[in-house]
C-alpha cells in the first residue's frame, strides 16, 4: 500500500513566502493570536498580495494544515518504504515516523488539533472542521490498512487502538506530561500487535 500525499496547488514565490511565515507564526503562537499583518510583515509581502494569493485568513490556515499534512504523509511514507513487508514493524512504522517527525516538526503537539481546539464550537461551518477530519480518517484508514496486510485478528479494533495510542502521544507532547510519549505507544502498540498477530 502507497501512502497517497495530497496534491497541492502550486504556489508562487510571493504565496511561498506568505505560507512559510503563516505556517510559523500559526504554530508557535496560535492561529486567533496572529492577524493578517503580521503574517504579511513577516513575509514581506503586502497584505494585497496574501488576500489576493489565499483569499481570506480562514483559507490561509487551511492551506497551512495541508501542507504540513503533505509533508507528513512523505515522512510516513518514507518510513513505510524502509519496512515492505507487511506485519507489526511496518506498522510500528508510524510510530517510529512519528518519534523522528515530532521533536524538529511538533513540539506543542499536533497542529490540526491544536486548530480544532482553537476554533472551537460554534463555528461548524468553519472550513478547518473538515480539514482536520479528513486528516485524522487518513490516519485510522492507513492504520486499518496496515492492520488487514499484517492479517490481524480483528483489524478494525485494532486500527483503532493504535490511532487512540497516537493521538494519546500527540497530544502528551503538546502538554508536555512526560518525556517520550511516542516512544512509550510505539512499545504500548507493539504488545498489542504480539497478542493480534499470535
């Protein structure tokens, strides 16, 4: 099974730079705590040019959840590539995708969470709502799909035993509860995976 990365329209240097500043900006501080300015400041560009390439502040967040998703489905995939063979350790991949991504790339966490918890209710037709679902389904989707290659027992629940044990991980890194989340559901996964594939 190939992990599919999402296509991403092309951007210009100017919708780059608008991107790469947003993406920053949103993941240290917040996406309510930065407003359009200081995201087109930090970019160098005028906020003409950030509504003109993105639309709206709304569009500009959701483009910075996909793309941050695109280059974590071509670090899982990565991962997955150096373990071909189906069975626990290319499913243990993830996890290990997962430990390597999350120093350098999540330490308050994961960032469609976060947006989530940022927006908050009341706001269902905001257009983060969907885009953070579709994030989480992928994950369970490739999690059920690695489960039924493996040949576990009962793939469905296992799938989403181990998607509980990452988004558990996850979010321990972003309080920060105690060191190592993800290194503590990878071996948490991996005894469930001996029992399943006995």
């Amino acid at each position: 099974m190939a992990v599919s990365i999402p296509e991403l329209a092309p951007l210009t240097p100017g919708a780059t730079r608008v991107l790469d500043a947003a993406s920053r900006l949103f993941y240290e501080h917040g996406i309510h705590a930065i407003g359009v300015d200081t995201i087109a400041e930090a970019a160098g560009v005028t906020k003409k040019t950030l509504y003109d390439r993105f639309g709206s502040k709304e569009a500009l967040v959701v483009s910075y959840l996909q793309h941050r998703d695109a280059r974590w489905r071509a670090h899982v995939a990565e991962h997955l590539a150096g373990v071909p063979e189906p069975g626990a350790a290319r499913i243990l991949a993830v996890f290990d995708a997962a430990i390597s991504w999350s120093d350098e790339n999540s330490p308050k966490g994961c960032s469609a969470i976060n947006a989530r918890a940022e927006i908050g209710d009341g706001h269902d037709g905001h257009p983060v709502f969907p885009e953070v679902s579709r994030q989480k389904a992928w994950l369970l989707e490739l999690f059920d799909e690695l489960c039924r290659e493996a040949g576990t027992s009962d793939a469905e629940s296992t799938a989403k035993g181990l998607m509980l044990l990452y988004e558990g991980a996850i979010v321990t890194v972003g309080m920060e509860t105690f060191a190592q989340p993800f290194q503590i559901a990878r071996d948490v996964a991996h005894g469930m995976l001996v029992q399943e594939l006995a």
